[in-house]
C-alpha cells in the first residue's frame, strides 16, 4: 500500500512541538505495515513496541503526546487508532476507491473513533458520502438507534454519488493508452492560493505563484496542469522560496541585534 508523507507534516510535527518519540511514532503511524488507506486501524501498542524496540512507556508517553497535539485518536479498548490527518494527505481518488474503502471499514470492530472519523469526513473539501453513510450508519446501529436519514440528507447523499459516479465514468472513458484522463482545470484565485499557502503555513509566495504560471499558460513543463495544489506543494522546494525565508530570518535577526545593541524594546519579536 502506498502512502503519501508530505512536506506538511514535517512543518505540522515542528509546529506542534514533537518530541524525538512522537515524531518517530507518528511517521511509523502513517508508515507501518497494519495501517489500512482510512487511517483508522487495529493497532495493539505491543506492536509499535516490537517494531520500533520502544519500552511500553515510552510508547505510551508517545500516544498521549500525539493525542494531546490532535494528531491522532487512540481507542484503548480495542487498540485502534485514528490518524486525523491521514486522508487528507492521502484522499480516496474516485467512487470506487471509496467502495474499497467502505469495505475496509465494515471489517472493524465497532469503535467510538467512528463518531470523529465521520466529524473529520464532513471537514474534507471532497464529499465522501458513501463512506460517511456507512460510518454513520454503525454509529446509529451500535447506539442502538435506528438510522433514518432526513429527505434532505438523502437527497444531498444522492446528488453526491451521482456526481461522484459520473465523474469516475468520465474518467475511465476518457482514459488514454495508459489509462489516465485529465481533469478540468480551473486557475484558482489569489484568495484562494493565499488560503491555501496559509493552511499549510508554506514558504510560497501566492502573487508570485499566480504570476509563474500564469506566464507559463497554467503548464507544468509541456503538459497542461491538472491540480494546482499538488504545483504548489511542488513549489515549496524551490530555491527562491527557500532562499527568501533565509533572507527573512536573517534580516529579523540583525534587526533584533540592532535594536538590542541600541537598548530598544524588543517587543513584539
């Protein structure tokens, strides 16, 4: 199974303060051979002890600093975890994957993870409504409550799947010889570059990134774009972004120097 670990979350462990144990742990977590593509999996703690040669303490000091963090859910009665980030660093593609992953999802043992995992399900920019209907569908069935959708909900649910269906259609019948078919692409705004550079708190400048590839027609070397999100977290590793943010930190610290040197207020640095 292949897993994405973007720069994102190097930046997100650095944010939250991690220590050496809950960076370890938490890249194992997205990393190990027991996770499913949900990130909500069976994950007894003597595994992670086995695996990674941790004494039981230290493993368990690991999960309480991640779960402190918001990083992860940890269900102590049946040993699962729930990675909050997972899909969002790694996204069901298509209708069918999300079948895929309905049926990895009926396999678990029922667990009070499922009322945070269908929470975070609502927060994703991409409706996943198949599995949201199943989640929450078990979620009512071990309430022991009848699950009854509103005309509304199920109308909504509806027109989700559909346009999720046509989609994947879309996809297949237009696929090429190797099976790939772009999408339709639509130049974001600076509003939303701005948003998205801010999300993931990235080095990009969101003017100068318009600007790049505005003046390249939107095209990513002699192929059209297709996702200009994936082109900025690309982005985020170019010498100039890099280059900026050491010529930002250098000049804060002459300035701190020199204010420092002259008895001035340090504040608000």
């Amino acid at each position: 199974m292949y897993t994405k670990i973007d720069q994102g979350l190097w930046r997100q462990m650095k944010q939250k303060g991690l220590s050496e144990t809950g960076r370890l742990l938490y890249l194992y977590l997205f990393s190990c051979p027991h996770r499913n593509m949900l990130g909500l999996y069976s994950l007894p703690q003597a595994y992670c002890c086995a695996d990674l040669g941790m004494e039981p303490q230290r493993v368990e000091e690991g999960f309480r600093e991640l779960e402190e963090a918001g990083l992860l859910a940890y269900d102590q009665e049946e040993e699962m975890v729930l990675l909050t980030d997972f899909l969002r660093t790694n996204p069901l593609d298509n209708v069918n994957v999300q079948k895929k992953a309905c049926t990895i999802f009926q396999d678990l043992p029922q667990s009070p993870l499922f009322s945070l995992l269908v929470d975070l399900l609502r927060q994703m920019e991409k409706p996943y409504s198949l599995l949201q209907k199943a989640v929450s569908a078990r979620i009512h069935k071990g309430s022991g409550e009848g699950y009854a959708n509103t005309e509304e909900e199920k109308e909504t649910e509806t027109e989700a799947e559909k346009a999720e269906a046509e989609k994947a259609e879309e996809t297949e019948e237009g696929a090429g010889a190797e099976g790939f078919a772009p999408r339709r692409f639509h130049p974001p705004t600076l509003s939303q570059v701005r948003d998205y550079v801010y999300e993931r708190n990235s080095p990009v400048d969101p003017q100068g990134f318009l600007d790049f590839y505005q003046a390249k027609g939107w095209m990513v070397g002699s192929t059209p774009m297709q996702d200009w999100k994936a082109a900025l977290r690309n982005a985020e590793s170019w010498e100039r972004w890099q280059r900026q943010e050491r010529q930002q930190g250098a000049w804060e610290t002459h300035e701190k120097r020199d204010l420092y040197e002259s008895g001035g207020d340090l504040w608000p640095f």
